[in-house]
C-alpha cells in the first residue's frame, strides 16, 4: 500500500469485510465486490468487525467497528483466496 499509494497511504481508508462475512472460499471475491459497490452507492464505509485497536505500527486509515460515511467515488477490492485465487477490481460509484 505504501509503494502504491506513497504519501496519501494514512489518508486513503481501509477495511476488511471479511471480518464480517467469513471466507466463502471462490465466492469471498464476488462477495466482497458486492459489498463495495453497495457501499460506494450507499455512501458508506464498512467497518472491519472485531478491530477495535488498530496497530500503531500499522499506518493505515482503518475502519474500525463502526461504519462512516463517505463521498468516495472509487474504490479498489482486493481478494486473496485459498490455491492462489487473487484479484484486484478498481470500481466506480455509479
């Protein structure tokens, strides 16, 4: 995140939903892809459950236990899944 996003990386927010919904094995992409768009529509930004004290070490913009509203208009899923299923999708708000 640091060699993409340099020094806008403690500025750009961050959350896992995973946290929430489980790993779904091959669907966990497709889920969490659902879940932004519906966020980036809604205006919302999902908290990631159970975070209630970030790492300090950590320099990340979380999301911790309680959703926040956003004007974000993009925003970047990225999954990482059992036997090396990996994907990244930019998506816009629409």
């Amino acid at each position: 995140m640091h060699r993409i996003l340099g020094p806008h990386t403690g500025s750009v927010p961050v959350s896992s939903t995973k946290s929430s919904t489980g790993h779904m094995l091959e669907a966990t992409g497709a889920v969490e892809a659902v879940i932004t768009l519906l966020a980036l529509r809604d205006g919302v930004l999902p908290p990631t459950a159970g975070l209630t004290e970030p790492d300090p070490a950590c320099d990340l913009e979380h999301i911790p236990s309680v959703a926040r509203p956003s004007e974000a208009r993009y925003a970047l899923s990225l999954n990482a899944a059992f036997g090396g299923v990996n994907a990244a999708l930019v998506l816009e708000r629409p």
